[in-house]
C-alpha cells in the first residue's frame, strides 16, 4: 500500500503490539479448547482411581463372577494411565502434517473430534458397563493432547506481535496446568470424584472442545500460515489487521515476506536431517536432554501418583485428596512466578535451581519414607518433599525447557525440532507412566533414588552445555553452539575463528 517504504530491507524497529481484544479473545479460545485437555486428562484419573479401579473390579466381576486379579489391576490400571502419552506420541507425529495441510487454525478445530468423541464413550462405559472404553478413550484423548500440545504454540506464536510472543508462547504451560487443577478440584470425592459422579468427571473433557468448536471458527487462521504456505495475501492482511485492531499492518506483512523468502532460500530441515546435521548436533541433543529431564525426572510420577504418595507417606486416604489440591495451587503460583522470573534470572539459573530443589527434595522423601515407620513425624516431611518437588520442578523444569527449545533453533529448523521435541515428550512421560508402579512396587521408597539421580545428571549437563539464552539473539545463540558443534558460522569468522577450535575440541569429549 502507501508506505511501503516501511518495509526497507534494514532491520525494523519493533513495532509494540497492544493485547487486542481478537488477539485476547482468540487466545482464550484455542488455549481452553486444547492445553487444557492435556492438563485435565493428565490429573482426571489421579484422585479418583479408587472408585474407577472398583468400577474395573466389579465390571469384571459381572463379567466372570470372580473378581479381578492384583496383578492384572496392576497391568489395566497402568494402561490406563499411560495409554494417553502414548496417544499423545501418536498425535506429536501427525501434528506437522495436519497443521500444514488444514492449516494451524484448522488442525485445532479438527482436533476436537479427538476429545468430543472419547468424552462421549467415556460417559457412557458406565452404563455400557465396559471399562475398555475408558481404556481406548484415553489413546484418541492422548492423540488430542499430542496434537494440540504442539499445534497451539504453533497457532499462539504466529498470531502474536513480537513483543508479546513470549507471553502467548507460556500460555500452553499455563492453560495445562489450569487443566490439572480443575480436575483436581472436580475429582474431589465431595463434587465428582464419586461412584455415581465419576463417567460426568470423565466427560467433562468434552465441554472446552465443544466451547472451541463454537468460537474459534470466528477468529482468524494464523497469517503467517495464509501468508507463507497459502500464499492468500489479502486473506492474511485481513486477519492481521482484526488481530491488531486494524492498526497499520503493512510492515509486519513485509516482514512475513522477507521471512519467507528466507526460509525457501534457506530451505527447511527434515527430521531427518536434523539427526544427522553436524551443525545442529548439540542443539538437538541439548532438546532430547531437556525435555527427556523433564519427563524422566519424575513429574508425572508425582501427578499420576500423588494421592498413593500421600498415602505412603501418611496422609490419611480422606485427606490426601486436599493435599493434591493444595500441590495444585503450589504448581499455579509457581509456574507464573517463573514466566516473570524467567527474563530476570535467566533460563539456566532456574534450570539449575530447579533441579536441584527436585533432586533434593527426592532423597529427602526416600529417607522419610524409609524411616517413618520408626519416627512418625517423618510422614509430614514426605508431604513437603512432594511439595518442595513441585514447586522446583514448576520454577524450571515444567515451563523452561519450551523457552529455551525456540531460541536454540533457527527458523529452518524450528519445525523438525518441534517433532523431535514432541516424540521426547511423549515417549519419556510414557516410561514413566508405564514404569514406575512396577517399580515402585518392587524396590518402594528407593524408586525416588532414581528420579534424585536424573536430576543430577541433567543439571550436570545444562551446567555445562546450555548457554544463557536471556537477552541473545537467535544468532548469538546460534554461534555458541557453532563453537560447540566444531563449525563456523561464515559472516561472523572474523571475530571468532579464534576460539573455534580450542573451545570444539575441549567440550566434544563428553
Ligand atoms: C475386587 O473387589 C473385591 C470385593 O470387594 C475385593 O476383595 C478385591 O480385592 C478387589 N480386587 C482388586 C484387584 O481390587
């Protein structure tokens, strides 16, 4: 248009994007219809498995007329928990293709299908009398999660204004997390968490998708997705100009055309690709170690497993369920204060802190499970162990590890790392799901041994492999991990060949 002028090829200033009311509203909308059905269904089966696992029993019963083994309650109840991560696998495989062909917008409402469909069915195995329909709405409810866990940052990035990406982007950690509390505060035995609340509970999950169906088709797909893969410039000017409050939008557009071009010079990585790039090695190890750290250092052990923890550590069985919910809330304030700490201290220090308050907070809560059977009180020092655990892992552990995942990878390969990123995600949240009643079951209150030593082993590596990222650019980051990787980058040489080779040789040794 006019001023086109705008849009010279020299860097542009950056231009405040103000919270409008489309941006907000749009937001609200696709964060509560996807985030949040990952953190529901990830803490909906956690308080109330008393009353499904009798469900399981008795369907059985009826069934056969004997009641169900120990054992394979044991094997159905870790199916159930952990069919959904693996669902979730599933979904972070298909997420790329569904979110290029129908677009990011389009991927989220089909997405819906994938959580309406499993609340039905779960609704009425109550009165079907068949608890294998939990267990295989729990898979097309973990298919949803994966896709909408990846899909929504998507979505969230590409509709906001620079300056506020970073506050759309922890919106997937805040939303999940609001997920989790809700259904904490739902499966509370006294509202739904009963023999007769419990299929309600359960297909509550389908009343965000079904709100998401309704609303967001009025809001606009992702311009850059109109723009860069659809090529449909008048449809992304559009919606750009609704989600800035028709401010003057030409410049972002130039913007999204410079990127584009960049990105078909640039070419964009595959999967596998990314694997072998030597370029990239550290970077991609750096995102396994993170989000594997994250998963394995035992958070959804804790989540799944909370009430039984509680349990094992004293906490009368009618109480156990408030102490989830005080975790809960823990949890909320903790994730938020780590959105405002984050530019403060910086990705690596509440990494680090956060580890280390897990790790310790682990050993701690093996001692105290170890002895409180000689000294009582202990038990009250397990519950602050699971409490100090949360709080550490929501500093760092929990939100960080997405922040640090844009910034270490170019736009090029963003996408493959996202894929990447998600497999680890899923998979690792699985093992832990699937494993650790089995182990706990065999070796007990040593099984946080365990989880205490991966979070060492991870700080150690963030210590000394992940670069502060607060306040750098994509490039500088790229840099330091060029030195790493043993290559150079060619426009920077001249100020760096210097260090290149001493600092590649030193640090690829581990
Ligand atoms: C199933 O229910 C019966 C009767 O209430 C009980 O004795 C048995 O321990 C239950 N089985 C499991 C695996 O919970």
């Amino acid at each position: 248009m006019e001023n086109k002028e705008a849009g010279t090829p020299l860097p542009t200033p950056p231009r405040e994007g103000r919270l409008q009311p489309t941006l907000v509203l749009a937001t609200l909308s696709a964060a509560f219809g996807s985030a949040f059905q990952y953190g529901y269904n990830i803490a909906v089966v956690n308080t109330p498995h008393k009353v499904l696992k009798s469900f399981y029993n008795e369907t059985y019963f009826e069934r056969h007329a004997t009641f169900m083994d120990e054992n394979v309650m044991l094997l159905l109840w870790s199916c159930t928990v952990s069919v959904f991560p693996l669902g979730g696998l599933l979904g972070s495989l298909i997420v790329s293709l569904l979110a290029d062909r129908c677009g990011r917008k389009g991927a989220l409402l089909i997405n819906n299908v994938f959580a309406v469909v499993p609340a039905v069915l779960m609704g009425a195995s109550k009165a079907a009398k068949a608890f294998e329909l939990i267990i295989c709405s729990r898979v097309v409810l973990g298919v949803c999660a994966g896709i909408s866990y990846s899909a929504l940052p998507m979505y969230l990035g590409e509709l906001a204004p620079k300056n506020l990406r970073g506050t759309l982007g922890t919106m997937t950690e805040v939303f999940v997390i609001l997920g989790v509390f809700l259904a904490q505060i739902f499966s509370l035995d006294a509202i739904l968490g009963n023999p007769t609340g419990w299929p309600v509970l359960l297909a509550l999950t389908g009343v965000p998708a079904l709100i998401q169906l309704l609303s967001l088709p009025f809001f606009p797909e992702s311009p850059r997705y109109t723009l860069i893969q659809k090529g449909d410039e008048a449809t992304a000017r559009q919606a750009l100009q609704r989600l800035r409050g028709h401010a003057d939008v030409e410049a972002e557009l130039e913007d999204m055309r410079a990127e584009a071009q960049a990105e078909r010079a640039e070419g964009r990585l595959s999967v596998l690709n990314l694997c072998t790039f030597r370029a990239l090695r550290w970077q991609l190890l750096s995102v396994v170690v993170l989000m594997a750290g994250q998963q394995l250092s035992g958070i959804n052990a804790i989540n799944y497993y909370a009430d039984i923890i509680y349990v094992a550590a004293g906490v009368e069985a009618a109480h156990s369920q408030y102490v989830t919910v005080g975790a809960g809330v823990i949890n909320i304030v903790m994730t938020v204060a780590s959105a405002f700490l984050v530019e403060r201290l910086g990705r690596r220090r509440l990494l680090l802190v956060g580890y280390g308050i897990c790790g310790s907070a682990c050993l701690v809560l093996t001692l105290a499970l170890l002895f409180q059977s000689t000294v009582p009180e202990l038990s009250y020092l397990g519950v602050l162990c699971v409490f100090a655990y949360i709080s550490g892992h929501s500093i760092g552990p929990s939100p960080v590890p997405a922040v640090v995942r844009t910034e270490i990878f170019l736009q090029s390969s963003r996408p493959a790392a996202l894929v990447v990123d998600g497999a680890v995600h899923w998979l690792t949240n699985f093992i832990v799901g699937f494993v650790f009643p089995s182990v706990q079951e065999a070796i007990g209150a040593y099984s946080f041994i365990i989880f205490a030593g991966i979070c060492l082993l991870t700080a150690v590596y963030i210590y000394m492999v992940i670069p502060e990222t607060k306040g750098r650019t994509f490039v500088e980051i790229n840099r330091i991990f060029a030195k790493r990787n043993g290559v150079e980058i060619p426009e920077e040489k001249e100020e760096d060949t210097s260090h290149v080779g001493t600092m590649a040789t030193r640090q690829t040794s581990f």
